[in-house]
C-alpha cells in the first residue's frame, strides 16, 4: 500500500506501535536476536530498579515498634504473597526464594503495567519539545513506552520461569529421576507398552512446557497490547478537534468520558494481569515439585 493511501488514523496507530530499536523498525519474525528494542530495556530495566529500590528501602527501615504506613503495605503485600507461596509451593526452603521472587515479579510487572496510563502522547510531545523526536530519523521519533506490549518483554520473563521450573525439577527430583520421568509420565507403563509409550511421553512433556511458557507471555502480552490500542482510539476522538462545532465537541467530550472509564477499568487489569503471572510462576514452580 503506497503512502498517500494510509489514512491518517491509520499512520497515527502504525508510529506509536513501532519501537525504537537498533533495526530503526520493528522486527518481522517472533525470535530475531538481532534486534533490540531500547525503549523496553529502558522502562523494564527502570521499572525493576525501582521495585527493588523500596523494598530494599522498606527491609532497611522496618522497625519492631509502630510501623509506618509504607511499611504496612509492604508487609501486607509480602504476607499475601507468602500465604499464597505456602498454599502452593510444598518445600520451605524453595519458598525461601519463590516468595520475594513472586513479591518482586506482582510489583515489577505492576509497574511496568502502569506506564499503560500515561497519555498516549504525552512521550512524543516531550521529545518534540526538546528536539528529539520532532522529525523522522530523530533519535526518539519513535518511542513505545509500555514494556509489556513487546512480545519480547513478557516472553523473556516467562523463559526465566520455565527456567526455574527446570531447576527445581532437577533440584527435587534429582537428574536422573527428572529425565526418567520425562519419558515414562504421565503414561506409566511397564515392558513393551511402557517402551512404545516412550516417546509420546516424552512428546507430551514438551507440548506441556512450551505451553506454559507461550501461554503465560501470551497471556500478559495480548492483554497489555490490547489496552495499548484502545487507548490509541480513544486519542484519535480527541485528534479529530477542527474547531467549535458541534462534531468536534461531542468527540471531545466522548474522549475525555471513554478515556476516563477505560483508565479507570484498565487500573483492574493491570493489577489481575500481574497477579496471575505471580500466581502461575508460583503454580509452575509449584508444580515442578511434583511428580505426575
């Protein structure tokens, strides 16, 4: 499709859906290492230091007397997490890991999940201000501020659960048992039927673990993504203002109630789609624990 024939709406979604990145685009295929997407390392990486900054903040300044209120909702929110840790993950000692990471992991993606929120083009006024994305080939011309909107993000998190599911498989039930039962669960047979069931066992527990692993970024990914765009639609009714009509005020005032609303209803899906992906970390992990 030529230029001239890509309606302005249509150019508006297509700029603030492309990443700045090392290719000046976005990539085409779903695993290409080649390519980094600086704007998501940015706000991931930023976003984590940050979480881990008040809990180190808060662990250092806890105090046996009168808490302060930071303090409580730090303790209220890791005694959640614990709770849910002890209903899940059966071993102590694991859970003497699994409980911060997952305490870690709720408030990292919460936050990152929160940039969702920011005006869609309250970034790229501040870089047109400052002379940085004023123009194509600017070096923050483009700019997507929503890490988990990259596939990338959410699929790298979800490698490092799959990753500890490994470990803890290896950990409980040793290396050679973990392999065993690769090949011999959840079909437990004995002679010939358990040697010619082999493989679709082992098939079984591959599909099983790519699953988790797809369906878990998947899930966090196309939720984010699918908010990122509807609150692009909403800015385009307030991008159609040609003057005082009547036209340009009823879409005026459509953006502000539609942007309102759907904020408000996003603040519940950013918080249950941070939720889950602990709830499952801590489920998967939980799991790997376990024979079948």
């Amino acid at each position: 499709m030529a230029a001239s024939e890509i309606s302005p709406q249509s150019e508006y979604i297509q700029h603030h859906l492309v990443h700045l990145s090392n290719i000046g685009g976005n990539q085409k295929a779903i695993a290409d290492f080649s390519v980094v997407n600086y704007d998501s390392l940015f706000w991931a990486i930023l976003t984590g230091l940050v979480v881990v900054y008040f809990l180190w903040r808060a662990a250092r300044s806890a105090t046996s007397g009168v808490p302060g209120r930071f303090q409580v909702a730090v303790e209220m929110l890791a005694g959640m997490v614990d709770e849910e840790a002890k209903s899940i993950v059966p071993s102590a000692v694991s859970r003497r890991f699994m409980s911060p990471l997952a305490l870690t992991v709720f408030l990292w993606i919460t936050l990152m999940n929160t940039l969702d929120l920011v005006p869609v083009d309250l970034m790229g006024w501040i870089f047109r201000m400052t002379g940085l994305g004023a123009h194509h080939g600017d070096v923050l011309y483009y700019h997507r501020i929503l890490p988990t909107a990259d596939l990338n993000v959410p699929l790298g998190m979800s490698l490092g659960v799959l990753i500890l599911m490994f470990y803890y498989g290896i950990k409980i039930k040793h290396p050679v048992g973990f392999v065993k039962e690769l090949f011999t669960a959840p079909f437990h047979a004995h002679g010939i039927l358990g040697v010619v069931l082999i493989p679709f066992n082992f098939l079984l527990n591959v599909i099983e673990y790519l699953a988790k692993f797809f369906s878990l970024g998947m899930r966090l990914f196309g939720n984010m993504f699918a908010g990122e765009l509807i609150f692009m639609l909403i800015a385009l009714l307030g991008g159609a203002w040609t003057g005082f009509n009547a036209m340009s005020l009823g879409m005026g005032i459509g953006h502000v109630i539609a942007g309102s609303v759907w904020a408000i209803f996003h603040i519940l899906i950013i918080l249950l789609q941070a939720f889950i992906f602990m709830m499952l970390t801590l489920v998967y992990v939980g799991q790997a624990h376990e024979g079948h």
